[in-house]
C-alpha cells in the first residue's frame, strides 16, 4: 500500500485546526483542542482504530460550536486524502459497542459520497463540560469532508457513555473499513471501479 499518511491545516476567523494522520499507525495521538472532554472522544478515536492522529485545534471566544465543526471539517479532510483511491481496502465497516448501559451502533462506508445519519439518545444538554450539540455536527461534519456514509445510533441515559461509546465505535468501524482486505487485491472496492463519488 501507498504511504497513507495527510496533513491539512485550516485557518478561519473563527478557529485555526491542523490534524495529521496516519492510517497505518498504532493508535498513537496527541490531541488539543482546548476541551477536555472533546480531546477524551477525539483520543478514543485514534487509540480504538489504530490510526495516528495529531490533532491541534485553537477557537476564537465564541463557543465550543465553531472548533468542533471546524475540526470535523479538517479530519474529514484528511481521512479522505490519506485513503486516496482506495485500492485494496475493505471499504464498508461496522460496529456495536457497548460501554455500561450506553449502546452504540455505527456503520461507515467510504463510498466516496459524504452523507452522516446521527442519532444521540441525550439525556441532558452537556457531556462533562462539552455542550452535546456539538458532536453531531462534528461527526456530520467528518462524514461529509471524508466523503463517507455514517450511521451512527446510540442508546443509554449517561451522556458521557453515550459520546464514548459512540467514539469508540466509529473507530472500530473506520478501523474495519480501511483495512486492507487479503482477498481483494489491489482493486478499487467498487464495481464502478472508484470511489471518488
């Protein structure tokens, strides 16, 4: 496989964001977004897909909307330039993880067309200090940027296990679908053959 690794950085008048990533890593991070509770999800992630990530974020004052937005914006990005055309992936991945009584169900597809279906059972506007509004958008986001469809759905009555599990699942899922399949060859996982969209 081609070196799978990108760096994208995106500097607004709202946030500055820089996220590297390596697909092929060991679930090594270091992520600073300036919300402890994002950086916990964020981490999940990584260390739960085995995919490297770098991750710094830096947001103006106006709230933690417009750094979790623009962060999702920026890691979409770079997941979508690090897959690149594809070749021998598995392409699909699902998972189901479940973390106390919280219950998450996600599914991803890099089928090269951005679409996020995202379903919280929030039992309260906050996880921690994080308002939960802001994860969806940064999950539709990532989907959107990386050019994949992402379903996620999540039971439970803490909102702190539900964001984690869901974060958790998303990883194994991401970490199935870019997998290299050893029956698939060096082919495009499509019968088109691309998944450029």
């Amino acid at each position: 496989m081609a070196n799978r690794r990108a760096t994208i950085k995106r500097e607004t008048g709202e946030t500055k964001v820089l996220v590297t990533i390596d697909l092929d890593g060991t679930g090594t991070y270091d992520v600073q977004t300036g919300n402890g509770f994002l950086d916990h999800m964020l981490s999940q992630l990584s260390r739960h897909s085995l995919i490297d990530l770098s991750i710094k974020s830096e947001r103006d004052a106006s709230g933690w909307h417009h750094v979790a937005e623009d962060t999702g914006i920026v890691l979409g990005r770079a997941f979508h330039e690090a897959v690149g055309d594809g070749k021998g992936i598995r392409r699909m991945g699902h998972a189901i993880v479940p973390l106390d009584e919280a219950l998450a169900t996600v599914a991803v597809d890099i089928s090269g067309r951005g679409f996020a279906e995202v379903n919280f059972a929030w039992t309260g506007d906050k996880a921690e200090d994080l308002p939960v509004e802001v994860l969806p958008h940064l999950l539709e986001a990532f989907a959107n940027e990386a050019h994949v469809a992402l379903h996620i759905t999540v039971t439970g009555k803490n909102n702190h296990h539900l964001a984690e599990a869901a974060f958790k699942a998303l990883a194994k899922a991401l970490r199935m679908a870019t997998e290299v399949d050893p029956r698939g060859g060096t082919g495009v996982p499509s019968t088109k053959g691309t998944i450029s969209g």
